[in-house]
C-alpha cells in the first residue's frame, strides 16, 4: 500500500474565478458536496413526481413532508455525521496519547494521523450536507429554533477545533497559517488570552478543551433534535389521497 | 438484488426505528464504510507531510533578508508582525472606526523585538550558546562548517563582546543612526556578502553577522525559545522573529498559501484544507479588504455579521418567507 501510495505532496494547482482563488483539492471537496447535495435532490424529484402521477392532492390526511428518498438519505447523512465524528475522536485520542512529536515518526503514525486527517474532512463533508439540507428544509422555523441554534452553535465549535489542530500540525502550512491568523485574535483584542503561535496552548485546546465542548455540544443538538424530530414544512403541509 | 437493497435499508435507516434508536443504530452501522473510506485514504493519500521551518532553514536559505530583519528589529521600524499590542506598543494596532478593542489589550506577550531577537541571544550565546553551536557543528553542511570555523578563527567572539558593549552604552538616537545607515546601505545592495564594513554602521553589521551565525548554526531556534524554561512549548519568539521576514512568506507564496489565495483555507501542498472556511477567507481576496491595514478585524465583523444571520434569520421579519422562494422547497409538493 505504501508503494502504491499517490503524493499529494507536490503543490497543488488553483483555479482563479475574479477575485476567487481555490485549489483544486478544495474545490474538489466543494463539488463532492454539491453532487452529493443534489443528486439525491434530482432522484428524490424524480421519484416525487412519479408518486404525484399515482395520487391526486388534497387537503387532509397525513403530510409528506419530503420525499421518502430524500428522507432516508438525509437520515445516512446524519448516521455519516456521527459516525465520522466518531472516528475523529478514535483516532486523535490514538495520536494524543501519543504525543505531538509521534506524528511524523513512523509509517504507523503518520497513517494514523492521516486517518484524523480523512476522518475530519469526511466529517466536514457530511455536516456540512447535514447543515444544507436542513436549511432548505426550514429546519429553523418555530419550535424548531432551539434545535437549529444548537446545531449553529456545534457546527462553528467544530470549525474552531479543527483551526486548532491546523495549528499544531507541524508543517508550513501551520506555521503560515498561525502567523497569519494571528493578526485576528490581536485585532479583536484577545492577543494575550489565545496566542496562535503557542503551540503547547493550541495543542491543549485542541485535544482537551475543545473536544468536551464539540462532544457536549453534538449531544446537546442530538437531544435536542431527537425531542422535536416532528418537522412542520414553510408551506401547507401536501396531503395524499389514493386514487379510487 | 432488491432483497439486498431492501435489508441493506432497513439495515441503515430502520424503518422500523424512530428517534435516537434509529440514528445510533445508523450510525453504528455508518463506522464501517466511513472507516473503509478513511482508512483506503490514509493508506493511498497518507497525510500532509511535516517541513516546518526554522531560523536556521532562513538564515541558510535567505541570509541577507535574515541580517536586514534583524536590523529591522533592532531599529524597531513599524509595520512589522511583532508590533503591537499584546506585544508592546510600537504600534497602535488595527481598528474599526471608534471600535479599538487592540489598543486597550494589555500587554500579555510583552517583547521587545531588537532586545529580545537580536541583543538577548547574543548575550546569552556569549556563555552558553557557543558551546551548543560547536554541539550541533557535526550536523551541519560542510560550507556551514566553514563558516563556522572562519568565524571563530576571524575572534567573532571578541567582537561581538565589543559590539554588544557598544550597543548598550549608545543612546536611542545614535542606535537609530546606525541602524538606518546600515538597512539603507544593504537594502540597496540586497546582498550581505558583498557589503564592505562602515563606520557608519556603528556595531549593528557585527551584532546581526554574529546573530545570522547563531541562527546557521541552529543555536538561535533554542535561544529564543529557552528563555521562559528549559523545555519550552511556546514558539511565539521564533515565530514572530520568523513572520517578520520576506523569506516565509516567500516559502509560504511558492506552497501557494499566501493571503491572496485564502491562507486559512488553503491545504498542504496538494491535500484538501479548512475549505468549510473559505466563506471567511474569500474576504481578504476582495477589495477594500485586500488593501486595507485593517483588513483582520473588517473581515472579522464580517464573519461575526454572517454567523449571527446564520443563527438569527428565522427571527429576522420577512427573512425567512424568503426561503419560499428557493427551488427546493417545490420538493415538498405545491399547496
């Protein structure tokens, strides 16, 4: 496998849209959750307009509320959420009893720190799917408010913990980005309580503190969600009636 | 086939579960191909290398932007990474309008950059750094070597006792003198090699060759990392002294990671980055962001702005029926 591996280590090439500058790994990612946010939402119309060709609407009954397909692939997204949650927790507990200067030292630790690595960015991909179609799906209206400011709230938590552990990588991408984003954190006046650049300060923020926050937060937002998983749409609810 | 598919869904969505039941058994059963896809990651992909770069990669790759930072330092010229609160006060720091949160941050880093960078470690070095130069001497390059031993054969070391004696003793303004006398002279040759000493220059070209010769020899990265403890953990010193430079940036701009190309959001090399961050780093790519000195906390409020919408609009009157309007919801039927 080791020999079979691809370098990703020669520098990557960038697409320029006006002032837009990406990479082409990231605006990989992008059109990753693009497809896998419209695709289902292409199949789940299809299939919608085929079970409206069975039935006439009317006003009573149950609701639908969206496409069954759509509803059960919104419901893989979020066991894909947790579960590579789950495995980020499972390998960075693995890296952090370890120690910082384990991370470059062997094939074993540098695949399992690719495994965070993966296992982050698989996470990203899936919550930020997670995050997608609950906005489209109104999934802040109402009663459901708590639900959804709980889930804002574990999605930036999670983006925090990840800059962390950017920082303590231990390569010049690292080390760029912490000279660079070190500028906010003055600016906004919190130099001295959180300083980039302190590695034994990022590097216990990101495997102590931060972890319990994301973990406390997620099971919050699970709480949350699992109590108000009855979904009230923007519109009228559709009803279905079976045709005679 | 369709038997598969069906056990396969019940399996992942259970139709048979609502609630918690139905997303932890989901989950349980995600770990197995969510694992398969990390780890055929991991294996093919591995992960972002190291290279981290130290002092000692700088003042051998780039000695004369090494020599003229360190000059820089001691001439405490502004504009640089290390200026400001909560570093010291040589500059005001950035603002929005009457919003100064920077200016009124105590001073928590307190450095002061031509003591701590430059003037410290060679006085430090004069007892102890030498001898951890001739530890690492082995380990360096042969033309290092030469250097190292042309120095000491040259008596460096009495001259930088010197130099440091002279420095202290001068006043600011005769500091400022030499310092500017000698940025101007070699800004203007832009190499260190083929500028010829000056009286002009006071002590400043002896004491910044001395700290280039501490920093190719690996000493300066400990230096100035040392001196909270003997085993340090914050490299906010090395940093900073590193961040003032033209070389990182350089090192950073040819990895494609400079501001310009959203550095935050930007991987290693060829690996994917932070790109869920990309909504907040497209900002400095954009004018007025792009060119203006307050660019971090313009940007700042600008996130701070984009996370309260996000949170906030199902409160905003009239917002929300504007998802109405999105394609999407004509999934959910028509009323």
């Amino acid at each position: 496998m080791i020999e079979l591996a691809v370098s990703l280590n020669d520098p990557a090439r960038y697409v320029n849209w006006g002032p837009l500058t990406i990479s082409f790994p990231n605006l990989f990612m992008f059109c990753l959750i693009l497809l896998l946010f419209f695709v289902p939402m292409i199949i789940g119309s299809a299939k919608l307009r085929k079970e409206r060709s069975a039935h006439t609407l009317a006003e009573s009954g149950t609701d639908l509320h969206d496409p069954q397909f759509l509803h059960r692939w919104r419901h893989i997204n979020n066991s894909v959420s947790l579960a590579s949650l789950i495995l980020v927790f499972a390998s960075g507990i693995v890296m952090a009893s370890r120690g910082l200067s384990w991370l470059y030292a062997s094939n074993v630790s540098s695949f399992v720190h690719g495994l965070h690595f993966w296992s982050v960015q698989l996470f990203f991909v899936s919550i930020i799917l997670h995050f997608m179609f609950n906005f489209w799906r109104a999934a802040s209206k109402g009663q459901r408010f708590p639900m959804w400011a709980s889930g804002v709230i574990s999605f930036f938590a999670c983006m925090f913990t990840a800059y962390t552990g950017g920082l303590v990588a231990g390569n010049l991408n690292s080390q760029w980005i912490a000279l660079q984003s070190k500028n906010v954190f003055n600016a906004i006046g919190v130099g001295t309580l959180f300083d980039p650049l302190n590695v034994g300060q990022m590097l216990t923020l990101h495997i102590a503190i931060f972890p319990i926050v994301v973990a406390s937060l997620t099971l919050w937002h699970i709480s949350i969600a699992q109590q108000r998983f009855i979904h009230l749409p923007w519109r009228r609810p559709i009803t279905l009636e079976v045709k005679e | 086939m369709s038997r598969l598919k069906s056990s396969l869904r019940k399996i992942f969505v259970g139709d048979d579960l609502h609630g918690p039941a139905k997303l932890y058994r989901g989950t349980v059963v995600a770990l197995i191909p969510i694992l398969a896809i990390a780890i055929l990651c991991a294996g093919f992909f591995k992960a972002p290398e190291s290279g981290q770069r130290s002092l000692q990669d700088w003042a051998n790759a780039a000695p004369t932007d090494f020599v003229l930072t360190a000059a820089f330092e001691l001439a405490n010229q502004k504009g640089k990474g290390s200026n400001g609160p909560p570093y010291n006060l040589l500059d005001r720091g950035q603002s929005l309008g009457p919003i100064d949160p920077q200016a009124h941050t105590d001073l928590g880093i307190p450095i002061d950059p031509g003591n701590d960078f430059v003037i410290s470690p060679l006085q430090v070095s004069q007892t102890q750094g030498v001898y951890a130069a001739i530890g690492n001497f082995r380990g360096l390059s042969t033309d290092a070597q030469i250097r190292l031993i042309e120095g000491f054969v040259k008596g460096q070391g009495k001259a930088i006792d010197g130099a440091l004696g002279k420095w202290t003793s001068a006043t600011s303004s005769q500091q400022a003198a030499w310092t500017t006398s000698y940025i101007n002279a070699l800004g203007g040759k832009n190499n260190r090699e083929t500028l010829e000493d000056d009286p002009s220059y006071g002590p400043v070209k002896t004491l910044t060759d001395a700290l280039l010769f501490l920093a190719q020899a690996g000493t300066l990265d400990g230096l100035l990392t040392t001196q909270q403890g003997p085993y340090p953990s914050d490299f906010t010193k090395p940093a900073l002294f590193l961040g003032d430079g033209k070389w990182i940036a350089e090192e950073a701009h040819s990895a494609f990671l400079d501001g310009d190309r959203m550095a935050v959001a930007s991987g290693t090399n060829s690996f994917p980055g932070q790109f869920w961050l990309t909504p907040y780093a497209f900002w400095y790519s954009v004018k007025p962001f792009s060119t203006s000195r307050n660019a971090d906390i313009e940007v700042f409020a600008i996130l701070l702005i984009i996370c309260l919408l996000t949170m906030y609009h199902p409160k905003i009157p009239g917002l929300p029926k504007l998802v109405r309007f999105l394609p999407f919801q004509s999934l959910r039927g028509k009323t």
